[in-house]
C-alpha cells in the first residue's frame, strides 16, 4: 500500500508531510505564516507541501523535505493517513519517515527554527499541537500506537 500510495500523481490541492523521526525524535518547525498568505499566525508544524504539476506523491514529499530542512536521505516507512487541509478542498497526505541527517534551517522567511522534540513533549506540550487538527489526530494516534 505504501509504494502505491508514494506514486499517485499529486495535484495542486495536495501536500505531502512527513513525521521525521531520528533517535526516538520528531522533527518540527515553527512555520510563521503572514496575512497575504493565509493569516497572521506562527504554528509548530512537520516537514512538506503542496504537490507541483506532475509530480507524484514521493517526489513532492522529497523535494519539500530538501527544500525546508535540506534532509536529503530519509527513508519512507508508512503512510500514515489522509486529513483535509487548512483551505477548503485541500486535502493533507501524511507518511512516517527516517533519517540520520541534521536539519538546517533552508527557509528563514517561512520558518523561525526547527528543532528534534521527544515523542512525549510532541504528544503532551500543548504548543506543538496548533496546527491543522485533524492531521494532528492522525499522527498523534500513529505515535501512540508506535512505539
């Protein structure tokens, strides 16, 4: 299921983002979004983004991974599920992956850092739960039933 997931072709609509885990860790960002964007907020979130014309589901989860925090070797493990997005209509396609790399901050106009958070601090410390809900849910529920 997880190849075949990996290459469904993605659309506009479409992010892919991944749970990076390294040492028992999961790598998250503080994404500051702006009012000409979508609004005037700063959220913790995960590696990703919106898919490019023509690309499928692994080559845009690459090429956002590389793009936002320069980890380029990373292994997919799963898939781990399907919310909407943030914008009607957008749906948000969530993989669980690994890797040994270290992140860099590669968008310093979109992100204020990244940082590698303990699985308990991710599931418990509220400030890294105000992203998109219903993706959350999905990822919170994978990392409690794996370990």
């Amino acid at each position: 299921m997880l190849q075949k997931k990996l290459q469904e072709d993605g659309a506009q609509d479409i992010a892919a983002i991944a749970v990076m885990k390294r040492d028992g860790k999961i790598l998250t960002g503080l994404r500051n979004y702006t009012k000409d964007k979508w609004k005037e907020i700063s959220v913790w979130t995960i590696p990703g983004g919106r898919c490019d014309i023509g690309e499928t589901l692994e080559q845009t989860l690459r090429r956002e991974v590389a793009e936002e925090v320069g980890i380029t070797e990373f292994e997919i493990t799963g898939f781990i599920g399907e919310a909407p997005g943030a914008k009607e209509g957008d749906r948000v396609v969530i993989f669980s992956c690994t890797t040994n790399q270290d992140e860099k901050l590669m968008e310093p106009e979109k992100f204020s850092e990244w940082r590698w958070v303990s699985k308990d601090d991710y599931l418990n410390d509220g400030q890294y739960s105000g992203f998109n809900p219903a993706a959350r849910k999905l990822i919170v529920d994978f990392l409690c039933s794996n370990p």
